[in-house]
C-alpha cells in the first residue's frame, strides 16, 4: 500500500468510504454464564464490485473447469473479454452468433455473478470489420442501430452495464466515415432508448495509468453528462506501464476524472512485472488507491490466468494448467478476501454490547455457547452505507 502520510490517508479513506458500525446487543438468560458465549460476526458476501474479464473460449470449455471454479469462488462481476464485441458477434455481415456470450453468461448469472457488458461499438479503425467499413450514410446508420438494438435485447437483463463506445478518444471512425461528430453522442442515445435501465459507461485507456488522456477524458465526461445522453459512468481501463508502479500520481488522475460528478469504475486493470513480489506490490498499490477513492464504485482485472491474458505470465495471479497462486495472486486474495472482509468473535465476558467496524456486504451473525454454535439464533443481514443493529437473545 502507499507508504508514510498518503499511505494512513487512504486506509482513513478505505474505512470511511467501505465500512459502517454493527451494533450488537446480546440480552443473556440469568443461568448462562456470560464468559461461555461468544459471538462471531462473519462476511459472507463483499458488497463492493470485485471482477475480472472472462475468455469465452476458456469459460465455455468442459475441459476448463478450474478456470470457471477460480471465477466463481473469487469474483462478484465479470466482463466478458471477446464475445460481446460486434467484430466476434457478426465478424460477415449477416452471420451473427451470440451464443458463446450467452452461454457464458448465463453461467456466471447462475453463480451470482454480475457483468458488466463491453462493448457495443469500437471506434478505432482497425477494429471495425471490412464489411462495416464499406457501409456510407444512412446504411451505416441503419445497421449500426439496428445491431446496438439487437445486442442489447439480446443480453437485456443478463448485464448490468454497457461501454456502449469504446475508446473514443483514441478512434473516431464512425463519427469520420458519416461525417457527423455528434454521432458519438447518438450512440449513446440509441443505446438509451432500447433499454433506459441499463447503466451507459464511456472506456478508455492513458486516462488513469498515466495523464496522457485524463483531461481529454474529464472534457469528454463533461460533455456526455450535459449531454444528457444516457451517461452513467466513467470507464477507466487501468492498463499500467511495463514494470511500472501504479502509485504515483493515480490518485491525482481520479481526482480530475471524479470532477465529471458520475462514478468511475476501474474496467479492465492490470500491472506488469516479471518479478512476482513486484507485481504483487503493484496490484496492492494499485488496488489500494482505486478501492480508497470516493468516485470508484468497482474494479475490474483485465484477466488472472497467464494462459488466458493478453500481457501473458507477467500479468498474471495464476499460472499453468492447475491454476497455481503467484505471489501476486496470494496478495490480491488476501487483499479482497482477508484484509477488506470482516470476521470478528467477541466473548461476552468483556460485555453484552459491543460494535464491529464492518466492510459493506452480507453477513452471518453465529451465537456459540461452549464452543458450539446454536444455529437456530443465526442471523443474516446486509450492511450499506449506514450502520446496523443486531438484537440477540441467549437463553
């Protein structure tokens, strides 16, 4: 984490922003003695966004199961890498395949993960499909709210979010090939209309992991929001330099982006080290600035496993065929899975009222009398924002 002043001001942050009190308030029955029962409050669930994107081609395969099992054990979000592309859903004009998305989809649906949708359109040239290239006016036009449409009824309901135009700050085909720079705009109001409940999310890249693009992005993000087109959020892509620490000056670049006044999620992060405790303490420091910051309300790992990661083993939590934990896959677990989860027991000979400083999430409140615990006074409850109270009676 960040060393010296700025380190203790982010941790002060991290409790402000992610915590709230529990309050716990044990009324015990005169024949127990009060030292022979303790109280565990325990997260099950973290509520902030955690995810990772997700290889279609690994996900949907049968022979890919730990793959799959690491998704569903350690995320809460997902996006998929590939598949909800218009270039892999209709690569010909008129062969369209939206099955590999769905399928993955649904599975991680099916394991209470949330997705976030990437994207509708790519506006950098080499992106577009040659068939989409030879298209002019209003047939462009046509076609491309025809399938931003489509693509939405599709998954409506299976994501949370779309990017509905992704880097358009470094590509601007659409709106060069029909000569209109508004049009930029109207994608967003396309995206709008057919479903006014999904959250619409501009994406981009140098606008975080380092300043080349930040302020074009704040003036981008101001411009949609007054807009009014629709827009939710800032993505901010978060792919740091080789062998580059993330620390210094992340936190300005938030700084600049939140002036937007819409939240900003961290959409597709990575670091890059061939030293595995390097890397490590680049995803801490990384990790720790954005979890810290009042405008990010997700985060989101471009990959884990070396063999499904576009920067390779250099970038990875994970390695080989079973999946191994590098160090920095042990620092990100003990990260979002210990030190940013609460699990506390209090004895009650300390006294019948005690409060937990909590993270924000589900939990399981257990009553254990002689180190066995009675199931039937379990509680459940989720924590927000404000605090909460737990009312238990040992008898």
């Amino acid at each position: 984490m960040p060393s010296g002043a700025a380190g203790a001001g982010v941790t002060s942050e991290i409790d402000r922003l992610r915590r709230s009190d529990i309050t716990v308030h044990v009324n015990v029955g005169g024949n127990i003695n009060h030292g022979q029962v303790s109280i565990r409050v325990l997260q099950k669930r973290k509520a902030f966004p955690f995810g990772t994107c997700v290889a279609a081609w690994a996900y949907n395969d049968g022979s890919k199961g730990a793959y799959r099992d690491f998704i569903h054990q350690h995320y809460n979000w997902a996006v998929p890498e590939n598949s909800l592309k218009w270039a892999s859903i209709e690569p010909n004009r008129g062969q369209k395949n939206y099955q590999p998305g769905l399928n993955m989809l649904h599975g991680l649906r099916n394991h209470g993960i949330k997705v976030r949708g990437h994207n509708l359109v790519w506006s950098v040239d080499n992106t577009v499909q040659n068939w989409v290239k030879a298209l002019h006016g209003d047939e462009l036009r046509k076609v491309v709210h025809d399938h931003i449409v489509e693509t939405i009824n599709t998954f409506k309901g299976l994501v949370e979010h779309w990017d509905v135009n992704n880097e358009n700050l470094h590509g601007q085909w659409y709106q060069h090939q029909l000569n209109d720079n508004g049009y930029n705009l109207e994608l967003f109001r396309i995206a709008h209309a057919a479903d006014p409940n999904v959250k619409l999310f501009l994406n981009d890249y140098n606008v975080v992991s380092n300043s080349y693009s930040t302020n074009d992005y704040l003036r981008q993000g101001q411009q949609f929001k007054a807009a009014n087109v629709g827009l939710y959020g800032l993505g901010a892509q978060c792919h740091f330099g080789d062998e580059s620490d993330p620390e210094p000056g992340t936190k300005q670049r938030l700084d600049t982006l939140a002036q937007v006044g819409v939240p900003i999620w961290a959409t597709e992060l990575d670091v890059v080290a061939s030293d595995e405790n390097r890397r490590a303490d680049f995803y801490e420091h990384a990790l720790t600035v954005l979890y810290g910051h009042h405008a990010v309300e997700g985060i989101l790992m471009w990959g884990f496993w070396d063999k499904a990661h576009w920067r390779g083993a250099r970038a990875a939590l994970v390695v080989g065929d079973n999946l191994q934990l590098t160090a920095a896959g042990r620092r990100v677990l003990e990260l979002f899975e210990h030190r940013w989860m609460t699990d506390e027991t209090h004895n009650l000979a300390a006294g019948t009222q005690f409060t937990v400083r909590g993270f924000h999430g589900d939990y399981e409140v257990q009553v254990i009398v002689q180190g066995q615990e009675h199931t039937n006074l379990r509680q459940t409850f989720s924590l927000g924002n404000g605090p909460h109270t737990v009312n238990i009676n040992v008898s």
